[in-house]
C-alpha cells in the first residue's frame, strides 16, 4: 500500500508552533477549515496561512475579509520536510486598503523568520485615533493638576511636567489593572493600592508621583477621571498598548524634548535596530533562560525606553525559536527587568517610563529593582547627565541621579563600567551648542548652568575622537565605545549629517579604526515625514559596528546601506535587518563591492567602501541609484567609472583642494554686512569701489563661468595691515560653500578681474591662468558636480553645504600635471563658453552648455570615447536623486 501524502498544511502549522511559544502552548496553529492554516490565539488578530502550492498567492488574498486582516502565502518547495527553508509573502487590509509585501516576489526565509513575522503584524496594531483620544484625556488631566503638587522629579515647574505627572499616574492605573486592581477606581482607592504595588514589588510605581497625588487628595478627582477614561481607551485598543504607553504618548507630548534634540524612536525602526544589533551567532545557545545573567543590553539616553523593549523582545524571539517556553521567557524577563537590561535618561520621570513599560511587556512580579535610572544634568558642578560616563563608571553621589527601585537601592547610581556591555542600542541627543541655543537648552536650568554644563562638556570629551561642534551624538558614540565589551556590538539612531560633515570626521576615523562589521543604512527617498524619529524632518541614519580588540592601523571598511523605502511596521522591519544581513553575509564571502538587498524583489543596496583613514564621508549612503555612487566614487579618487562599472584612469591624480590652491580666508576674516557683528578687515556694502568682493549667491545673475562682484567695502575695525592680508588673497577663481541644486547654476565662477571672496564664495589662488579656467571647467562639469556631491553635507534635500574645513580637502585634479597644450586648450574652450548662460545644476540633463563642458573636460581628462555619452546619462540619474532635487524613483538601468 503506498504511504500516504505527507500533510503540508499540518506540517506548516506545527513548524510555525514551535516557533513562539504562546502559539505552541495554546495550541494557536491549525488546520483552519476553509483556510489552509489558520493562527490564533490570545492577545493577536486572526490570521489565516495559505500553503496549498502555487495558487498560494491568489489564495491568501481571497482570504481577507472581515474577520481575517492579514494573510500569508507560503510557496512549499517538493519534498519539504518541515525545516528547510520556504517563501512567503503577507496580504494586509486595514482601513487605508489593502497591501502585499513585498509588493512584487516572495521572501525567503525559514519559518520561524515567517513565524516572526506573522506575529509582529498580528499583535494588536495602533487604532486608529486612540493615540490622539488618549493624548487629550491626559492634556485635560495635567491642565486640573496645580504646580506646587508635581514633584520636582517630573521636572521644573510647567506644561511639560503637569503632563509628566498625568502620564505617571496613567501608567500606575494601568499597572494596578494590569494586577487585577479596581478599574474605575478614585484617588482613596488608587493610593493605598500604589502604596502596597510599590512595597512588594508587583508593578514599578512612580513613588513622587504617589506622594503627589496623595497630597492632592480628593482634589485630583477630575484628573483621575479623565485618566481612568484614558486607560478604558488604551485598553480598549489590546493588551500591548499599555507596554507601550511612554512610546506612543509622551513624543507628542513633549515639547521640551525636540528643544533639546532629543526625538523619540519609532518603534518600526527600533525593530529593525535591535535585529541589526543583537545577531543569531552573539549566544550560543538561545534556549538558554539565564542569558541576561550574563549578557547585558543598555541604553545610555534611554527615554520611555522603546530600543531596550525592541532588544528584549528580538532575544524572547530567539529564545523562542529555540525551544524556549513561556515559563522560561518570564525567566529570562525577570532577569532583564532587574539587572540584564540597562537605561539612563535625564528625567527620573522618563526612566520610570522605561521601567515600568518594560516590566509590562511580560507582567510578573517584579523585585523591586532594576538597572535603569537617571543622571540630572545641572546643578553647581555642571553636571552632563550620562555624559558623566566618558570618565567614569557612574555619576558621583550628588542627589543628582538614582535607579528606578524601592527602599535604599533607589538612591544607588546605574554603574555602566568600562567593557560592560554586549549590545548598546541608542537614539542619542543630537544637540549642539550654536547661535541662538545652548546644547543644554532645556528647562529649569539657569543660563550659569547651561555655561557650566558646557564646560564641563568640554573636560569630559577634552582628549577624545568628538567634537562638541558635532553635537553630543558623537560623545555617546565615544562613551559606547568605552562602555561596549570586545566583540561586542552597538547600535545607534545618528543624523545623517554624521556620515557627511567635517565635525564628524574624528569621530568617524575613530570608528573606522576601532570597529569591524561597520554598516551603515539610511533611506534613499527619504521625504520629511519618513524619519527615524517621532517629531522630526532631519534626516537620520543608523549605525552598527563591532568592537575591535584592537585598533587597526588601516581602517575597516564600511558597508553603506541604502533602502528604497522604510519598513512600515515591526514585521518588516525584522525582514529588513535579515535582508540585510545576508546582503553583508555575502559580501564577507564573496568580497564583493556592491551587493543589492533582496525582499521579493530589491529593496535596497549595499556598498562598501575602503576608508582614506581620515574620517571623510561615507559618500554611498543614501544614494538611490549604486552606479552613480560607484562613478562618485571613483571619480573622488581619480577614475572615470562607467555606469557598467569599467573605469580607466584620468590624465591628472586627484589631490584635496588645498593641494592644489591655495585658499581664501572666510568671510569672518574678511568683514561683516553693516549692522552685523563687526568682524574681520571691512565693512561689506552695495556699490563699487577699488576693493571688490565675491560676497553673495544669486541664482539669477549668476549664470555664467564669468561673473561680476557683487559688493565692495570699507574699512572695518581691523587694522590695515589685516585689510592688506585679505587683499593678497585676492584671485578670478571662487568656489562656493553652498549650493541649492535646483536654483544655483554654479559650483564654481570666476571673475575678470582679481576680487576677494566673502559669505557664499571662497577664492582659490593659482599663479597659472590656465590652471584657474581648466578648474572652473572641471568644477562645473558633471565630473566636477558628483566630487562635490560626495563630500559636501546631504542632510536638506537639493542642497550641499560645505564647511572651511571640508572645502579644502575637496578632490579635483592636479591641473599643473596636464601638458601645456591640454591646459591651452582648455582655457580655449572655457572662453569659447565663457558668455553663455547655463542651467540649473538640477537641471543639467536638459542643459547643452553643461555638456559642453563636460566635452572639454573629457579632452582634458584623457578619456576615452564613450565617456560622454555616460555622462549624458549620468546627469540624468543625477538629477532624479532625492538629495539633489528628483522624487527619488529608482529606475531601471538602461
């Protein structure tokens, strides 16, 4: 008798059980009748599997309706024996409509990857309008709140506080019916039950929060009303709300925070931070219930803590996968609530938040300590909050910091010691001192404190690769890189400015020598309601690396990532950071240069690149299209690079900027605008006169290679002798510091006669003529544009500032190289285009004057004869990228 066909759609659903354990002990994956599979269990929306062959796909989606939301497909490879591995996609409907993904393909992956997945998606998701009904409860609650009953913990007195408080007395209504306490309880009820939670240690409560409503008494009434309607609302929306009540109210709640440039992560991107950071090879053995005994996981700007519940929950997941039960889960939750987990914040308020919504992930009993706390920044010493931690294990017993605990052990510092740490997860402030606000802009901090925090601000990071003019998310870099064991590895949220500006660039050399795995990732098509980070546009980045055991004497190389698009939610997110781990894994193998990242179709692309051992920018990333990047690239170093990735090399080595000329002063030592800040030798005015100045950009008359002065000037409070000084810097040569793609015409201009440069425009000195026309021709070409592109900052979409410091170590060619005839006959062509007007550099595929320049620069070059028509089309893609100007669409290669 023939053995019997093997069941897959009983084989899928009992691999898929063994891969979290809630479904495996409810017994969540079955047969499902008219499905295929179906899953569902407690806590989740149902969720029905299609895995029937090759009708998989059209099958998932005839599933969604009114009471399936979510669908997946799965494609069996033959002779599938439960364990290898198998494709999948997942159909989606939701108010907005209906969505597959990957749009186009199929993912491959094991089932427990699908498992994840499923699991991520199916939780209990943002409803729509609760955020926004709970957010006004709490505004009404913290508006009846008087300001002489918030504790000082909660911050100075004001707005922000009062609704600090009110989010604090949410959270412990919410932790007492989480414990079975009464649910419309009033303020004579809620107190003696708080009293008992923060005694035995069943639930993290805020103790000032208590003491301030039991010294408001019945008076808290309406606010207790309006929060009990709050925690109803949160309730409402499924279990997982109020774990994660901090993440999803407080950033649009605080104001104080973006004042200090601080933002909130979202929680799809921590996600995808934590996957990237905590690696399936870190722990030998996942099953293992004791692994935040030994491992530790910190945050050192840890706010409502949403990284460290995105690294707690990526280990649950592998523990899972590998066996782990729910009982051992819980085991491995207590011990990173008590001491496996580690966060630092500023407010002591904030560092409850973390607490509490991390012991609410899996509720137990608690044990009435953790490892994360506060570090107050302020007082008569300065104090840098965990900027302490540059010098220190702690921060010295002041009253100034503490933990999140009960009886004696709350006033004990959080110790993070040198080498401490397996994995740092972070979303550092990005604050910087400039004109207008302090670095330790925020509230209740006197201006003498604000001075003494940044002084001491300075002590602290004197002798280390970062700069304060980089802002304070270098320093954390820095302080991780202490803090983080050998091997281990850390994680940030950062601006993208970090891979680009000059500020950065020791902290970058410090990375590039100290670490391996180094990857970065940014997205491509980045628009200003895509960010990293809740409440911001600023264009953001993630950092992984792994710490060295010793720094390397040539730096390592980094992988540039960019993705086509942000993950939506926590289930992709998890597919993006495996994709992109395997794109590495192959590049390691392989020792390819590029790899692209592959979920279904392509998403996304890899780069890596090999470090001059300077610190400069990590060009490739977030450039939508790989060959424009590899021309950049190799441009930057001195070859033409075909979009097919053939190069030759030029007729000139490339050297920076200062090599080759020399450079002007900046427009602070050559004066100031009338009414300005008297600085420098003049005074700069309208009009014409016997000192003239290239001090202003017009996108309007300046179109041309050749252009006029735009002022004249006076004598300043210099002496004269430094007005002499600026006048031997004078040249017909000007390189400008700032470029909006889609206005300006002009990297470089030069002037009849022998000006001075000023705001906008820097003069570049050569005794040679030719040498200053042939520059002019290069820096205008399309050659000459993506050399700027890949060392000028790309944070503001169509624009590229380029700090003093950065300018000069701009790469253009070693004109003096080039035999006299070549540069004779540049300087021909440059007067033959000398009068004609060009477009704007957004518009350089359109332009004929612009590809004009570009055949007198492939002369020049030496270059062979295809190139020009490359450079037709990579003016093209030029044009179409999102830091340049276009929408960012990726098209396919020609």
């Amino acid at each position: 008798m023939a053995d019997a066909a093997p069941d897959i759609p009983q084989m899928v659903a009992d691999a898929l059980a063994c891969c979290v354990a809630r479904w495996r002990e409810e017994g969540a994956c079955r047969r499902g009748g008219h499905y295929d599979i179906l899953v569902h269990g407690d806590a989740m929306r149902a969720v029905a599997v299609s895995g029937s062959g090759g009708d998989a796909d059209s099958r998932a989606a005839s599933y969604l309706g009114p009471d399936i939301g979510m669908a997946a497909a799965v494609i069996i490879p033959g002779g599938w024996d439960g364990k290898a591995g198998v494709s999948y996609a997942v159909h989606q409907v939701s108010q907005r409509g209906r969505r597959r993904f990957p749009e186009r393909g199929f993912i491959r992956g094991g089932v427990c990857d699908l498992a994840h997945m499923v699991q991520a998606v199916a939780a209990p998701g943002r409803a729509d309008g609760v955020d926004e009904r709970a957010a006004t409860l709490v505004w009404r609650a913290a508006d009846s709140i008087p300001g002489d009953a918030i504790p000082a913990s909660c911050g100075p007195p004001g707005q922000h506080a009062r609704t600090m408080t009110a989010l604090l007395w949410l959270d412990g209504i919410l932790a007492l019916r989480r414990e079975g306490g009464p649910g419309t309880a009033g303020v004579r009820a809620i107190i003696p039950e708080w009293r008992r939670m923060e005694r035995d240690g069943g639930a993290p409560v805020f103790g000032p929060a208590v003491d301030a409503l039991e010294r408001m008494g019945e008076s808290a009434g309406k606010a207790v009303e309006h929060l009990q309607k709050a925690a109803d609302t949160i309730s409402d929306a499924g279990p997982d709300r109020a774990a994660r009540l901090g993440a999803d109210l407080l950033p649009n709640m605080s104001a104080d925070r973006q004042t200090a440039a601080e933002y909130y992560t979202r929680k799809a991107v921590a996600g995808l931070l934590a996957g990237l950071v905590i690696s399936e090879d870190d722990v030998p053995d996942w099953s293992d219930d004791s692994i935040f005994q030994r491992y530790r996981l910190a945050d050192l700007a840890c706010g409502t803590g949403t990284l460290l519940r995105a690294g707690f929950e990526r280990v649950r997941a592998l523990h899972e996968s590998r066996g782990g039960t729910r009982v051992t889960a819980a085991r491995l939750h207590r011990d990173a609530v008590r001491s496996g987990i580690t966060g630092v914040d500023v407010y002591p308020a904030a560092a409850h938040m973390a607490a509490s919504s991390l012991a609410a992930v899996m509720p137990q009993e608690w044990g009435g300590e953790t490892a994360i706390g506060w570090m107050g920044v302020g007082g008569s010493e300065g104090y840098t909050g965990s900027i302490e931690l540059a010098g220190a294990d702690h921060m010295p017993d002041t009253g100034m910091s503490g933990r999140v605990a009960t009886g004696p052990a709350a006033r004990r510092p959080v110790s993070i010691p040198d080498r401490s740490c397996d994995w740092i997860i972070m979303n550092p402030p990005y604050s910087r001192t400039r004109i207008g606000r302090a670095a330790f802009d925020i509230a209740g901090l006197s201006a003498s404190e604000r001075a003494g925090c940044q002084d001491r601000w300075g002590d602290l990071i004197r002798s280390e690769p970062a700069r304060k003019t980089a802002g304070m998310a270098a320093t954390y870099v820095v302080i991780a890189g202490k803090k983080i064991k050998l091997g281990g590895r850390m994680g940030f949220v950062l601006p993208v400015s970090a891979s680009s500006v000059e500020a950065w660039s020791d902290t970058r050399h410090y990375i590039e020598r100290n670490f391996t795995d180094i990857l970065a990732v940014a997205v491509g098509g980045r628009r200003g309601g895509d960010s990293l980070s809740e409440d911001t546009s600023i264009g953001e980045m993630l950092l992984v690396a792994e710490k060295l055991e010793e720094p390397r004497a040539a730096a390592s190389p980094i992988h540039c990532a960019t993705l086509y698009c942000h993950p939506a939610g926590t289930g992709e997110a998890g597919e993006v950071a495996r994709a992109i781990s395997s794109a590495l894994n192959h590049m390691k193998e392989s020792g390819a240069e590029t790899c692209p990242i592959i979920i279904g179709a392509e998403a996304g692309h890899i780069y890596k690149i090999i470090p001059d051992g300077r610190g400069s920018p990590w060009s490739p990333l977030g450039v939508m299209d790989i060959r424009l990047a590899r021309a950049a690239m190799h441009a930057a170093r001195g070859r033409f690079c075909s979009l097919d990735g053939a190069s030759v090399p030029f007729a000139a080595k490339m050297a920076p900027m200062r090599e080759v000329f020399g450079i002007g002063p900046t427009h602070h030592m050559i004066g100031h605008r009338p009414g300005k800040l008297p600085l420098g030798a003049f005074e700069i005015v309208d009009g014409r006169g016997a000192d003239m100045f290239m001090w202003t950009a017009s996108s309007k008359r300046q179109t041309g290679l050749v252009m006029e002065p735009t002022h004249t000037g006076r004598a300043g409070r210099d002496p004269d002798a430094d007005r002499e000084r600026m006048r031997q810097q004078s040249s017909t040569l000007f390189y400008t510091r700032r470029i909006g793609w889609g206005g300006q015409r002009l990297l470089a201009a030069t002037t009849a006669k022998p000006c001075m440069g000023g705001n906008a425009w820097t003069a570049l000195m050569h005794d040679d003529t030719r040498v200053l026309r042939a520059a002019a021709l290069w820096f205008n070409s399309t050659l000459g544009m993506l050399v700027h592109w890949t060392q000028g900052q790309r944070t503001q979409n169509g624009r590229s500032n380029t700090e003093m410091r950065a300018l000069k170590e701009i790469p253009c060619p070693r004109f003096c190289e080039l035999d006299g005839h070549i540069l004779d006959a540049a300087s021909d062509a440059f007067a033959a285009l000398s009068e004609c007007a060009l477009l704007p550099a957004g518009r350089s595929y359109e332009d004929p004057v612009r590809r004009e320049i570009d055949v007198a620069v492939c002369s020049m070059m030496g270059l062979p004869g295809g190139a020009l028509a490359e450079m037709d089309s990579m003016r093209s893609i030029f044009c179409r990228e999102p830091t340049v100007g276009g929408r960012g669409r990726r098209r396919r290669a020609d």
